[in-house]
C-alpha cells in the first residue's frame, strides 16, 4: 500500500481544523431584508446579520422608492387608497424585492405605517402584497413605529457604549412624526414617546390649501412658498409647543438629538451642499431662508414637493422645543428589522 507524501499527510490533518472552526463561527450570521412601506416611499435593505449579538455586519443593498400613498389617500372621497397608487405600490414592492434576491436573504420581512393604518383598505392591501410577493408584511402601530425606529437608529450607530437614555430618535415620514427616549420611572427603563399627526405631506398640503388657498391634487406643490415661510413657521412652532408633552420635553436637554427616516436624512441632508452628519437650527434656518423662493424646476430628486416644507417643519419643532443641533444617522425601520 502506497502512502501518502509527508505535505499530503499534514494538509489533511489541518483541513479538519480549519472546517470546524468556518462551521462554528458561520452559524449567527445570515443574509436578511427588511422592507419599510411608509406613507410616502418604501424602503428596502439587505444585511449580513450577527443573529447571535443583533448587530449588522455589513449593509449589502439598500434601494428607497417613492410612491404617494399619503397625497392618495387624502384625495380620496371614501377613504380608501385607490386601485392606481396599490399598483404603484405593488410595482414597487416587486422590483425592490427583485433586486433583493440577488443575496439570497432568508427571510424579507416588511413593517407598514401610518397611511396603512388610517386607510380603509389599508389591511387588504398589505394582505394583497403578501400574496403577490416573497415578504412577511405587516400594519404596525405608532408606539411600534417608534419603538422599532429607536432600535433601528441604535443599531445603525453600532456604538456600544450608546445607554437607551443617552440619546432620543426624531424620525419623521409622510404621515407621522416620532420622538423616542428612555427615562428611569420607578427604577425601570421606561420609553418616552410623543406621537405626532403633524408631518411631511400634512405639513405641505396645510401651505397649499390653507396659506395659499389653493386646490390639493395628488401631484400639488406649495413652492415657492415665498412670503408664506412666515407663517407655516409659526404654526409649526405653535403646534410643537402645545402638542408635545412636557415630559419629553424635559428629557430633550439631556439627551443628544438622533434624526432619522426620509425628511431628516435623505430631504434635508441632501439640500444641504455638503451633505453634512448634523446640522444646526442657525444652518437649518440660513438654508430654509433659501430655499422658500425656489420653484419646483429649481429643485432636485423626487421629493420635491416637500422638500422645503420640511426644512419649516423640523425648524419649528427645534424651536419650540429648544433643540439646538441633530445628528443624522441613515436609517428608517429596516436596521430595527434586520437585528431583530
């Protein structure tokens, strides 16, 4: 019987070793997508995922596409989002879900805001894309949302040292507004949530038809908002001072100010110039300044029928709230998906 040569010998006994060790450690990590189908986009991430410490190793994809489902439903008489957006929306979903594949995710999982919730239809749409799609969606709460975009935010920090009561998490989308924190109450970590109506598309169509007395359609824009800036501020500010509680806004001092979701970190970050990690209210209110006499055609992206108005939006709230800086993290619900 011939032998084996000496390296031959040695390789094999290594090749065991290395196998064992690849097999141990590959276990906790997986390929998942989360998707996020707010009231104005949907959003959709792949991840490789440390199951074992809910940490993400490494962002593979990510892809945001816009459709109208707020502006939709507001113009619809009985309530109830019509056939033309769910195709739009269907569509979206597909293509988002197609390119996803390509990393062979184990799970898509999927969470639906406040347009799903205030719709008629809401819940059989959800069920229809479930039915049409590879992904898990559902309707989640406000309390929900804003739980989720907390967890979402800390894991996009991936910091270890950041405590649930350092910081609170502003996100804001089409339809909603949600600030998050954490208080000890009775020797407990308890959260802090305010749940806001006022939004990104609310706040638009409250310029176009109250301050310039204007008709709302689906594709309406209030710019240039011009001389009205003025007073959709102070309404803004009027509205943050009264509808916020005072127990949040005790914590707000103490806590460093994260922004998250589509109005702070893909339509404000993107007016400004240098696409900066935080702004300030002094630089948020120089460059809303500017951009209240821009037309439409003066504008970039797809979001420009709000992107102004927010710049007026998360001003007022800085200042009837005393915030003077925000930190941008990119993330919206998907990072909060993807550890889970």
């Amino acid at each position: 019987m011939q032998t084996l040569p000496k390296w031959a010998t040695l390789l094999l006994s290594v090749v065991p070793v290395v196998f064992c060790v690849s097999v141990s450690a590959s276990p906790c990590l997986q390929n998942r997508a989360a998707i996020d189908i707010g009231s104005g986009s949907t959003k959709i991430a792949v991840a490789e995922v440390d199951t074992c410490q809910h940490q993400i190793r490494k962002m593979l994809y990510q892809q945001q596409l816009p459709v109208s489902y707020n502006d939709a439903l507001m113009h619809a008489a009985d309530n109830r989002l019509p056939d033309s957006i769910i195709r739009q929306g269907l569509s979206a979903l597909k293509q988002e879900i197609k390119q996803a594949s390509r990393f062979h995710p184990v799970s898509i999982e999927g969470v639906a805001t406040a347009v799903f919730r205030n719709a008629e239809n809401g819940q059989q749409i959800i069920q229809l894309f479930n039915q049409q799609s590879s992904a898990h969606i559902r309707i989640i709460s406000q309390q929900q949302e804003a739980l989720l975009g907390f967890a979402s935010a800390r894991a996009a920090l991936n910091q270890s040292g950041v405590q649930k009561d350092d910081i609170l998490v502003w996100d804001i989308g089409g339809g909603s507004m949600q600030m998050t924190t954490w208080d000890e109450q009775h020797g407990h970590p308890h959260p802090v949530i305010y749940q806001g109506k006022l939004a990104s598309v609310t706040l638009k169509n409250y310029i176009v038809s109250l301050l310039k007395h204007q008709p709302l359609r689906p594709d309406s824009s209030p710019n240039p908002i011009g001389n009205d800036a003025g007073n959709a501020l102070k309404f803004v500010e009027f509205y943050a001072s009264n509808d916020v509680d005072a127990s949040l806004k005790r914590l707000i001092p103490h806590r460093k100010i994260i922004g998250i979701g589509g109005v702070h970190d893909y339509s404000i970050r993107q007016q400004f110039g240098n696409k900066p990690d935080s702004y300030t209210l002094t630089q948020l209110s120089t460059l809303a300044g500017l951009q209240v006499m821009k037309r439409d055609d003066e504008l970039h992206g797809d979001y420009r029928a709000t992107d102004v108005s927010n710049l007026l939006l998360v001003e007022g709230y800085m200042r009837a709230l005393n915030i003077p800086e925000v930190t941008l993290v990119k993330a919206s619900l998907v990072q909060g998906l993807l550890v889970r």
